[in-house]
C-alpha cells in the first residue's frame, strides 16, 4: 500500500510539473520591466517565469555583466526558472568591441544579437520632441552592420536590426532606411526585429513588408496602441494582430516578444505584461 501511495504521489508531481511547463509559452523583453530589474533582477526574473513567459529578451549589459549576474550565472538562473533567453538588445555595439559582446552573449545562452537602434553614435533622440532618428550616410550604416553581422554568424548567433518609427520614413535624401537595409544586406546574415507598433506608428503596412520581403522578420515585438497614440498592452488598443498574425509564416517570424515602454492609468509593468499575455492568447498567440 506504501508503495501504491508513494507512487501515486510520483505520478502526480510529474503531472503536476508537464501541466506547468506546458502553460509556459510567448516572450516579454525585459525592458517593460526594468525598474524592476534595476532594483532586484532575480526576483523580477520569477515573476516573468510565474505569469507563464518561456523566452525572455534582455536589454541591459554592463562590464561583461547581465543585470548584475556573469553570462554563465544569468543562463544558470534563467533555465533554472524555465526561461529561455532568446534575445539580446546591444545599443552599445560597435566595431571595436563586437568580439567581446558577442562572446558574453553567446556564453549567456543567447540566440539573436540585435542592434536595437544604429550604433555608433548614428542614432539621434531629441527629449524635447521626443522624436527619434539617425545620422549619417545608410551606406555607412549598412557597413557596420554588416561587419559585425558576419562577426555573429561566425560565433553562432543570428542578428536581427530593431526598427523604430523613423527607418519606415523616406530621410532628406528621399531614402525609406528600412527598405535601403532589407535590400542591402544579405539576408544569410542580417534580418530583422520587427516593432509592430512603431511600423504602425510610421503609418506603414506590416503585412505589405511581409509580402515584398518575405521570410525577413524573424521576431516581432508586439505592443499595442491606444486611441491617444500611446503604448498599450496587447489587446487593449486598435492594432489589428490577428490580421498580421494570419501572415506570420509569410514575415518569417519564429518567435514574438511582448513589450510596453511605457505604462499609464495607474498600471505597473508587470501588471502591463499580465494583461498582455491574457490579450496574445485571445488573439491566437501561442
């Protein structure tokens, strides 16, 4: 009878664990959340993992460090709460120090290296328009990118370019950037992160990129946009997902990445990626 006890125990604990792991699925950027991360990153980390997120992209690295914890202690923590982490944003990317992130990224457990915006000193933010932008030649960028592109594939990663508002834009010499990078660089080693929002806040078609360049996306970042223009969580707001999401194997994507930049109306970020999740899977995220 002990036995029969025991074993019925073992049973359930087992069944226990599969249906949990099952509930996992979807991914969150880090960035919602990083003041929370800035205050205690392990904790955070749990409470990402407890809402039922399996992949997780990071944004912050400091002196060979992610969020305060050395690649091999962040990938050891990350899989011991049953995340993945997927992704990586490196706004500090450069030519000089290319190697040595790519390293760090790779040892984490990492699989896409992403310029989050043109590095090298090309991307401009002005804080009192709060608009965003670029310096400098597409030519010049496009070089860059494609040097340390090369440098990942070679290390095994894959690198993806993050978009904003301002690459769907034609610039001053009439050149729509996004467009100049999709047909400049070699899609055997640059493709994209695309920001749905920002794509729909540049007045541009997602699913009209999906179809001139097809299999380019790799990642989406899903976020949502409220009736006043703001961030939102994912089925609070007017973007048409489930219409984009019936082109996903045509964009390429094989992975999405829930993000809110900013929260509103007395909403903390986590309770913004709690909302989000409830949302992907109203509309068909899985």
């Amino acid at each position: 009878m002990k036995n029969k006890t025991l074993l019925f125990i073992l049973i359930s604990i087992s069944f226990s664990l599969t249906v949990a792991a099952q509930k996992k699925w979807g991914g969150m950027t880090l960035y919602t959340v990083r003041n929370e991360m800035g205050k205690d990153p392990k904790a955070t980390l749990k409470s990402v993992a407890d809402l039922g997120y399996k992949y997780i992209e990071a944004v912050d690295y400091n002196k060979g460090k992610f969020y305060g914890m050395t690649p091999d202690e962040f990938k050891a923590y990350t899989k011991s709460l049953g995340l993945t982490p997927i992704s990586v944003h490196m706004g500090s990317m450069n030519l000089d120090n290319a190697d040595t992130l790519i390293a760090d990224v790779k040892a984490a457990g990492f699989k896409y290296f992403i310029a989050p915006v043109p590095p090298m000193g090309m991307f401009k933010f002005d804080p009192k328009t709060r608009k965003l932008g670029m310096q400098g030649s597409m030519e010049k960028l496009t070089n860059i990118l494609d040097v340390i592109s090369k440098k990942a594939q070679a290390a095994g990663l894959e690198f993806l370019y993050h978009n904003h508002d301002f690459e769907f834009q034609k610039n001053s010499d009439g050149i729509v950037p996004i467009e100049y990078l999709l047909e400049h660089l070699d899609p055997k080693y640059v493709n994209f992160q695309m920001d749905l929002y920002w794509v729909t806040k540049a007045g541009a078609d997602p699913v009209a990129y999906f179809q001139k360049y097809p299999g380019r996306f790799k990642i989406w970042h899903v976020k949502d946009m409220d009736d006043q223009g703001r961030f939102a969580p994912v089925g609070n707001g007017k973007i048409d997902f489930g219409r984009i999401l019936k082109n996903a194997k045509l964009s390429g994507m094989k992975y999405y990445i829930v993000e809110q930049d900013q929260v509103f109306d007395g909403m903390t970020p986590l309770e913004a990626i709690k909302t989000s999740k409830e949302g992907l899977k109203k509309i068909g995220f899985n």
